[in-house]
C-alpha cells in the first residue's frame, strides 16, 4: 500500500527472496520495480491486498516458487496476477546440463568441452535421482502434518544418507535421521519408510518431487564420486578439488549457475509465456525487457 504510484508507467513485481530478487533483475524492464517478500504466502497476500486499491490493481504482479503444489494441488496459487513456471523452484529453472558444463569448464576445472558436457549430464542426472528420492520424505512430511517431520533438518548430512557405490539415497538411513533430527515426531523410523514406500508407488519417478535446493546440496556432495566413476585423470580430478573449496556451499553453486543462465533459456519456459499473457493483459506495464 505504500508503493510510489507516482511512478508513471511502472509495474511492482513482487517475488518471494533474495535470489529471486537478483535474478528478476537481470531480465525485467527499467520500469518494473522488484520488492522481496520473505515467502511465498506474502506475495499472495499482497495481491489479495491491492484488489480493492484501483491505481495498484494493473499494476502489482507476483511470481513465486510453485513448490509442491504442482504434485499436492491444495489451490493456494489460484490468485490473480500470480505467476509460475511448471518446475517447483527457480534452482529448477537454472540447473540443467547446460548451464553445469558452462560452470566446470575451463576457467573451471575442466578444459575440454566434451567433457565438461558429458561429465554435467552424468552429474545432473545422479543428483537428480538423489533428489528425487528424497522428495518422497519431503511429500510424506507435508500431507502428514500430524508426524511432526521436519526434512530440512538433515540438510547438513545429507552424504551421511547416500550409497556411494550406487550414488543412491539409503531410505532406512534417511528415515532414521530424519525422525531423530525432527524435535517433536509423532512417527517411528519404521512408519515413516512405510508411507515413503507408498509415496513412491502412488508417484513414481517424477521431476515435480525435486526440491532445488536439495538438488543442489547432493550435487557437492556427490561430484568426486560421480567424477570418479566416470574418470581416472587425476590433473582433472585435483583441479575440480581446488573448485569444489571455492564452492563451499549450495548458495555459491546457484549463484555460479545463475550467472549461466541465460535470455534465450528463459524464453524457453512456460513463465516466460505467463509474463508475455499477463503482459498483454494489463498494457502498457511490463515486466521483462522488450527483447527477452
């Protein structure tokens, strides 16, 4: 409510952190303000505040992580002017192949560009069956509120959790830790593997279940290993060691792989599709630059 609306012809798009915050900016017009929210609910709840204002109604957009709600639909995003893509998270967006062979090659760790393709595909795809594995517990803890779970407990052990000869998530493991990291549980290590169990066959092998930012934890936890069993070079192997200690953490990898992404890979998502709609509808506000 105490946005300039002085400001003629600018639209206000509201998104839900900081990194959202940068990314917006990289892409959006010289007249589209970008405000962080917090979550995901604060940039609901602001465009269900500015219906009744008539000089904010055109202008105020949100675009949020649309999280498991892809693969749990409660109707929470069913908001007007709310935008999102059809993967769950912006890390969704920007972690693919391309942008990780973009990242490990050369001023990165490896110098060959075959390589660094063929080494991010094998990365990728290891780190997104971890991840995919553990969106099972993920999807258990929030359509059983009654357990008590909280998964984000365990994302400093995450490696405690992996077969290394199989770069697989031990469930058993993984259920175990997760009941004895969440403070108030209401299920045993055993009930827990049960109903992840069911999760699995209700759901299957599917990409909705991949949290971003779990995507990113197994991919530093897991990249030697994957190295390893694709590779004997040992050059290779200690140059991606020294790169592994400047990427201390998932935030530093996402912000190295959103630095890769770029305009055309935008162009290439549903979101970008729901911008230009919204676009249409509520002209002259926009939001991206007029060549992305």
């Amino acid at each position: 409510m105490s946005l300039p609306v002085d400001k003629t012809g600018f639209s206000f798009l509201f998104v839900e952190g900081g990194d959202d915050t940068r990314f917006w900016s990289r892409f959006k017009t010289h007249k589209c303000d970008v405000y962080p929210a917090g979550d995901q609910d604060t940039v609901i709840e602001t465009l269900r505040l500015k219906r009744p204002l008539k000089r904010l109604r055109r202008r105020v957009v949100g675009i949020v992580d649309p999280d498991y709600e892809l693969i749990d639909q409660s109707g929470k995003l069913l908001v007007d002017d709310l935008l999102y893509d059809d993967v769950p998270d912006l890390e969704n967006m920007i972690v693919s192949r391309k942008t990780i062979a973009s990242v490990v090659l050369r001023p990165g760790p490896i110098t060959d560009e075959d390589d660094a393709d063929k080494f991010a595909e094998e990365w990728l795809n290891a780190a997104m069956r971890l991840s995919m594995d553990y969106g099972y517990f993920r999807l258990v803890a929030r359509q059983n509120r009654k357990f008590r779970l909280v998964p984000n407990s365990i994302e400093s052990s995450y490696s405690d959790c992996i077969s290394l000869d199989c770069l697989r998530l031990n469930w058993q493991k993984t259920a175990e830790l997760v009941v004895d990291r969440s403070p108030n549980v209401r299920v045993s290590a055993s009930d827990l593997l049960e109903a992840v169990k069911a999760a699995e066959g209700l759901h299957g092998r599917n990409p909705l279940l991949v949290r971003g930012k779990d995507l990113l934890n197994f991919m530093l936890c897991i990249c030697l290993p994957v190295f390893d069993k694709a590779s004997g070079d040992e050059l290779v192997r200690s140059r991606l060691e020294d790169w592994l200690r400047v990427m201390r953490d998932s935030h530093q990898l996402f912000r190295r792989l959103q630095g890769k992404y770029k305009c055309e890979d935008l162009k290439c998502t549903k979101l970008h599709g729901r911008i230009g709609n919204w676009e249409d509808t509520n002209s002259p506000y926009r939001i991206l630059k007029p060549d992305i």
